[in-house]
C-alpha cells in the first residue's frame, strides 16, 4: 500500500511538468476526421504514468522476491519508447507491428515465459516450445493492441486497464503472490492521477499516447504471461479447478473481443486490419449519445459482469472447459451481436435504439457540481 501511494503521488506531481513539456515541443494528438477531440491535446501521459512506476517498482525489488523483474522493466520501457516514437513520428503499422513482435519475442526468451501452460483445460498441460513461443507472441502483440484500440474516449483504457491490475491483484493475493500484486496496486496507482486529469481536466488534460497504451497493453500481456506459463506460482490447490485461461479472458474480455471483431469487419471489406476507422464498440455508443465517460463506465462495467459470470462458474464447479466455453459465448455476445443489434437498431430507428439514447442521455454529467468540483480540483492554477 506504501508503495501504491507512492506511484499515486509522484504521478500527481510529475503531471504539470510533462504537460507543459508536451505541450512546449509539440507532442500533441491532433484533430483528425476518425479523432474525437476538436483541438490538439498533449499526448504524453503514458511518460508520465512510467514516471510513477519507476521509483515505487525500485523500492519493491528491496521488500518482495521478483523473478523477471530485469525482463520485465526493459519490457515495459521499450514498449514505452516504441509508442512515443510512434506518437512523434507516427511510424507505419507494418513496422510498429513488426517493433512489437520483436518486443514480445525477446521477453518471452529472455524470461523464460515461452513455455505456456493450459493448466489441465481439455487434458493439456505445457504446450510445446515450437507451439508455445509463436502462440505467446501472437498472445501479447494481440493484447497490447486491444488495449491500444480501446483508446478512443476519455478514461476507457486508462480505466480499464486500472480495474484489470485490480482483479490480477485480487488472483495473486487469493493464491499468495504478493510481490505481483504490489506491482498491480503500483500500477493502479501511477494510472489514477492521469485519469483523473484525462477525465474531469480541461485545461489539464492529457492524451495516455500510444506509448502510455503499449505500455499498459505490454503490462496485461506480462501478467497474463506469467499466470499462463508452465509451472506458474498461482497454479496452487487452494485454485483447484480455477481455469487460468478463462480467467486472463474474461479480465481482457471486451477489448480482445472487440479487437478481433474490428479487425475481421476491415478485412471482410478488402481493407487493412489495421486501417483505423470508427467502427469499434465504443464508437457505437458515443453514435448512441453516451458521454465519454458513460461509455467507459458501461463498458467497464460489463466486462466485470463477463468476469462476475466466469467467477460464479467457478464458484458452482464448472469444469475448466465450461468456464472457457461461458467467457467466450459471452465475449462474442457483448462485442459481435450487441455491436450487430446496435448498427441495425440505428439504421432502423427502432425501439431499442431509442431506449438507448435515453439511457445516453442521462450519462451526461458534464454540468453537475460534482463534475465541476471534480475539473477545479484537476485545473488548479494550471
């Protein structure tokens, strides 16, 4: 908790620094017809997050055993980099993609992870090196893209990526792994300064880039690595029948789901997978009349239902298979069919669509005095 503290402090204190410099040297978002904002916003919050992991990760070595700890640094701070040279010089998807695959493979090797396990799911155990390193690649370089997909509206992936280091820090304290539960707690904590200031600031608000995404994506990744790898601590008998695949799933839910859903749509219409555009869940909302903040909040709020089904699966004995088969039905049902129904419901003006923009509606909260207290407390001086 100390060191939560202390990533949540030196975040909140770096943060008017970096936004002057961004915003002194030109690191902005500017507007685009896909983009959402009307002028250009500093973009380099995914810095300033790395700022408050940084000391907090240091002190942590000194109190808790880390394993991967060298590995999983350089993983993070070349992620980090790669997204800033992307955020400055805007780098072709094809070589960003090949950067990223490269990244992922080197800490895969270099830590060890590349032997992944299904922990018993259909009768597997450790999959094969030739099987288990180009699986874990395409794993991480298809989760750090989810999470940098997801980055569409004020709060959505910072928030996202905040409750998903909850419920990782929630498995690794129920099997006993503290030391990566205080990395969770860390990382929730140098991540809520930042969405505060993205969500309620004005003057001081503050894009996470692409290098704060593929950092956060590159931190999901890690843990799911290391939960999934072959002789994994959490795999303990007080987790029996707890399926681990399911689990990592069902905690990245909507955002892989999502990701699969835009990119198989791009390639049906003879396009890039990675064309940007505007057709992905959380664009369905805001075309519904949600608030940025009302779309992030039911998204989030249904991938921790989709964890709460696969949660009380476990709870009533579900087998390994049927926890997978549960996360999966209701992956395809939140992203694929609710995307499909919504489309149409627009084309169409009907009922539901109409329900909908109503429930958008009321998501607008920009001029209450609690929203305003929140964008004073977050502008200050500044």
């Amino acid at each position: 908790m100390l060191c939560f503290v202390l990533a949540l402090l030196i975040t909140w204190a770096v943060y008017p620094f970096m936004l002057r410099f961004a915003t002194r040297h030109k690191i902005v978002d500017y507007p685009a017809k896909r983009k959402l904002q009307r002028y250009p916003v500093p973009a380099l919050g995914g810095v300033t997050i790395a700022f408050g992991l940084s000391i907090p990760l240091i002190i942590s070595l000194f109190l808790l055993p880390w394993d991967v700890s060298p590995w999983l640094f350089a993983y993070l701070l070349v992620m980090l980099l790669l997204g800033v040279i992307d955020d400055i010089r805007d780098l072709p998807a094809s070589v960003r993609m090949c950067m990223e695959v490269a990244i992922v493979g080197c800490f895969v090797w270099g830590s060890h992870m590349m032997t992944i396990s299904l922990h018993g799911l259909w009768g597997i155990a450790a999959l094969p090196l030739w099987v288990g390193i180009p699986l874990s690649v395409i794993a991480g370089v298809g989760i750090i893209n989810s999470i940098n997909m997801i980055d569409g509206v004020d709060g959505y992936s910072s928030g996202f990526c905040m409750v998903a280091c909850a419920l990782f820090a929630a498995l690794f304290a129920y099997v006993g792994e503290y030391a990566l539960c205080c990395f969770m707690l860390i990382c929730i904590g140098a991540i809520m300064p930042f969405f505060c200031h993205n969500v309620f600031g004005c003057r001081t608000k503050m894009y996470i880039g692409d290098g704060g995404t593929l950092m956060l994506g590159a931190v999901m990744s890690s843990m799911v690595f290391f939960i999934l790898q072959d002789g994994s601590p959490v795999d303990v008998p007080r987790a029996h029948n707890l399926c681990y695949v399911a689990f990592c799933l069902a905690v990245l839910c909507i955002p892989v789901f999502d990701t699969l859903r835009v990119m198989c749509s791009r390639i049906r219409r003879g396009v890039s997978p990675f064309a940007p555009d505007k057709t992905h869940l959380h664009h369905l909302f805001l075309d519904m009349g949600f608030s940025h903040i009302g779309t992030a909040t039911v998204l989030i709020l249904t991938n921790l239902l989709i964890v709460f089904c696969w949660w009380m699966s476990y709870l009533l004995g579900a087998s390994l298979e049927v926890q997978l088969y549960i996360v999966m039905a209701a992956g395809i049902l939140t992203t694929f069919v609710f995307y499909a129904v919504g489309r149409s419901s627009i084309r169409n003006n009907s009922r539901l669509y109409r329900i909908l923009t109503r429930i958008g509606r009321k998501t607008h909260i920009e001029n209450g005095k609690p929203w305003a207290f929140m964008q004073r407390l977050m502008d200050g001086k500044n």
